[in-house]
C-alpha cells in the first residue's frame, strides 16, 4: 500500500487554465485527436511545441532572431536540452488527460472514472508533500497548492521553491543558488499563504529529506542492474523508448 505521497510541480486542479487556454479549446484538442486516430501515439514534438509556445520570447521568437536575422547560434543550456528530450504520449491516455482532467477538471470535481472506480482528490489521504515553483510556466503554484488543499490527507506540507518549471525542482544544495517557501497553514488562499510563509535560504532538498526519511524504510545498497535474477538485456536506455505503440 502507500504509505506517502510526494508531488513535484503537479497539478490536479485545472479549474484555472491560465496560458494554456489557447491550447484546451475544442478545435485544438479535436485536431491532437485527430493525429492521435492517424498515429496511435501523441508525438512529442506536439507537447514540446506547445511548451515552448507558452514562452515564446524565450524559446521561439528570441532564438530566430538570433539564427535567422543575426546569424548566431543559440546557446547551449543543459536545462532546455533536457526539456527537448520528451518522450510520446499513448494516444488514449493523452485524450483522457486532455479532455477529462484539462478541459473538463473532472478529477478535481470528483467525477474523473478509472477502471469502473470514480476517483476524487478527497480520497488522497496518506501523508504528503508537494513542491511548487515560484515563475512555473507550465504548472502554476497558486494551482497546485489549491490541488493539495483539496486532498484529504490530514497530514500536508507544500513547499514554494524559488524558479521555474525545471530549475526550481533541479536545484541541488551544492549550488547554493534558490531558496523556498513553507507555510504549515494550507487552509490560507495562495497569496495569503504566500504572505506568511517564511522563507529559507538555499534548496528544498534537504527539508524533503526531513520529511521523507521518517517515512521511510532503512537504507539499503543501490542496486547493481544485471546482477540479480533479472539479466540486462542490452545497455541503456533500452529499446522500448524507441518503441512506438498503436493503442
């Protein structure tokens, strides 16, 4: 069973669409459908196309203009490389999420249905942990705080951690470069609890850590893959991600 629960950057709230109502509207979604029937799969390039539309100065308009018009290549930034490596969608999953969860917040409201089983965000009551992040493009934190505030586990922290979508949640300690937010009170609304939150210097690593270990089994080895009763197969990353499905 689960014992706890920890959420980056996750939203399950879509009460307010924000930046991505553009892309939620029926004629957007019946054409991801449409490719979906064709192909079987949501191509990643249509999930890291509309990612980058969401900040377009940054990652459409501001690297043509210095290709195309200035004739300089953009600059290498490990961080954007990791968000070009996306991987496709099942095409059935990714219409439910779109038109169940996105359009329609049927998880939020309590009607999303599973496998003959009605889930509501009520029925999350183990402890958990969420971390939101200040400038998330993608995952706005007044949206996933008020996800978590919907749950009904007795026991909840959220973390605000400083930055965006990807920086804010890869921010080891060593950098010493982003601090975070907490606040015990989550029955505040988002900017109150914004308000009297107190903040730390430095990552939220460590505060999770203190939160997780408590709730946690002992330590143990890591593991050497190949070694036990299952042999490796062939080196990483393994085929199956090159693997494309017609479900």
């Amino acid at each position: 069973s689960v014992k706890s629960a920890t959420f980056f950057t996750a939203l399950t709230d879509f009460s307010e669409q924000r930046e991505f109502t553009p892309f939620l509207q029926n004629d957007f979604i019946d054409a991801i459908e449409d490719e979906i029937n064709d192909k079987g799969i949501l191509e990643s390039f249509i999930m890291a196309r509309t990612f980058s539309f969401l900040r377009a100065n940054d990652l459409v308009y501001g690297p043509a203009v210095k290709s195309y018009m200035m004739g300089e290549a953009p600059p290498a930034f490990d961080l954007l490389y990791w968000n070009g490596d996306g991987s496709s969608l099942p095409g059935k999953m990714a219409i439910q999420y779109l038109r169940g969860l996105c359009q329609d917040n049927k998880f939020a409201t309590g009607e999303f249905e599973l496998l003959g089983h009605t889930l509501k965000l009520s029925d999350v009551d183990v402890p958990l942990c969420s971390v939101a992040c200040e400038t998330d493009h993608i995952a706005s934190w007044p949206d996933c705080y008020r996800g978590v505030q919907n749950m009904g586990s007795s026991d909840k922290t959220f973390i605000l951690s400083e930055s965006g979508h990807i920086a804010g949640i890869v921010n080891p300690p060593s950098k010493k470069k982003y601090g975070h937010y907490t606040l015990n009170d989550l029955g505040l609304d988002a900017d109150d609890w914004k308000e009297g939150a107190s903040f730390y210097e430095g990552s939220w690593w460590p505060r999770w850590n203190d939160w997780i270990s408590p709730r946690s089994g002992d330590q143990v080895l890591a593991r050497i893959p190949g070694s036990g009763s299952f042999k490796a197969i062939c080196d990483a990353p393994g085929t199956y991600v090159l693997r494309r499905s017609h479900v």
